[in-house]
C-alpha cells in the first residue's frame, strides 16, 4: 500500500510539473511560436484533473522493470499517457483530430515532451521518496 501511495503522489507531482511546463510554454509564447495551439490558464478548472491523472498515471511506476534507471523508467511510462492524449483524447474528445494535429504541426512533439516531463519527475520523486 504504502509503495502504490508513493507512486500515485509522485504521478501527481510529476504532472504538476508537466502542466507547469505546458503553461510556461503557452504564457511565454514557445507553443505558439511554433503554430501550436496550447496555451492554457493556470486555473483551478484546468490543473485538478490534470494532477488527478498524473498520479493514476504513477500508479504504472509498480510495473517491475528498470527499477535502478529511473529516467528511463519514467521515459518509457511518459508513453503510455502520450499514447491515449495523442490517439484518444485529442480526436475523441477534444475533437481535435488524430494527434492533436489540428492544433498544429508540432503538436505531438510538444505532447512527447510534456509527458517526458511528467516520467522524469515522477520517476526522480520515486527514486528519492526511497
């Protein structure tokens, strides 16, 4: 239990970084600069379900492979969470098209990186909450 704990709070804090990064990115023009569409607000509307997901998303840290290579842990999971935003999310529910692609072009590289913010952090979180 208390294993399932650390991975849900890491997955959490790894999408408070990763949604730190897509607002970051949005406020400073970087997304937009590039012809891509994401530049939310930093509210409390758009953060919760964000975080909520982050740390189901951890809950994957309990799979048992690479346990002494944290970054590649956290970069091979940040997939998995990539996969149904790219795939499930932008076409079914944001009606955005496969990929996000209506968004623009670089849509799901900034989406791949993102998600690689979330691994990492949650992966590094893990690592040091032993």
């Amino acid at each position: 239990m208390k294993k399932l704990l650390v991975f849900f709070a890491a997955g959490c804090l790894g999408a408070l970084a990763n949604s730190l990064a897509v607002w970051l990115f949005g406020k400073y023009g970087i997304t937009t600069g590039l012809g891509v569409s994401i530049a939310p607000s930093l509210s409390p509307a758009w953060l919760y379900p964000r975080i909520v997901w982050g740390g189901i998303w951890g809950l994957l840290f309990i799979l048992p492979m690479l346990q002494t290579k944290p970054i590649i842990k956290g970069t091979i999971l940040s997939l998995f969470p990539t996969i149904i935003q790219l795939f499930v999310v932008f076409p079914y529910k944001a009606d955005k098209g496969i990929a996000g692609l209506e968004l623009g072009l670089y849509t799901p590289l900034f989406v791949v990186f993102f998600n690689w913010v979330w691994g990492v952090v949650a992966a590094l979180t893990i690592r040091f909450a032993r």
